[in-house]
C-alpha cells in the first residue's frame, strides 16, 4: 500500500500533486487510491464551500480551494459503461 504524507504548508497542492500521481498507476489501482484521496479532502470543506490552506498568507483561501477542487477532479470515476481509461 501506497502511503500518502504531506506537510501542512501547501497541503492542497500536495494532495493534488498525489492525484496526478495516482494517473500513473495501472488503471485497476486507480480507483482505490482517488476514492481515499476523495475521503481524506471532502470533509475538510468549509461550511462556505471553500478549502482553507496555510493561513500565513492572504491567498490561502483562494489557493486552497483551487487545489483541492483539481484533485477533486481527478479523483472523479469514469460512469459505468464509458470508454476505458487511456494508461
């Protein structure tokens, strides 16, 4: 199993970074891994529908949601019956 860590400056980018990385896995990896990346970001959501990231800055807000809504992104499946993932 694949162990995910991060630091907690650019914890989004991070997060995003690993869901690029999971693109690089044999497709029938994929699934498991984005739907944990998904379950690890989705309840970090502020109650106004933003991510908040490393709060040092006057971007984090900003910053943060953009990066976990690309990860977002790519942790979303294919529907049933669609073309197959390209490797």
């Amino acid at each position: 199993m694949v162990r995910i860590q991060q630091h907690g400056i650019f914890f989004y980018f991070g997060h995003y970074y690993a869901a690029r990385c999971i693109e690089e896995l044999k497709p029938e990896q994929r699934s498991f891994y984005r739907n944990h990346l998904a379950r690890v970001l989705l309840p970090l959501q502020g109650k106004d529908g933003s991510w908040w990231d490393f709060p040092l800055y006057n971007y984090h807000q900003q910053y943060g949601t953009a990066f976990a809504l690309m990860a977002l992104q790519r942790c979303r499946q294919a529907p049933a019956g669609a073309a197959a993932e390209k490797p």
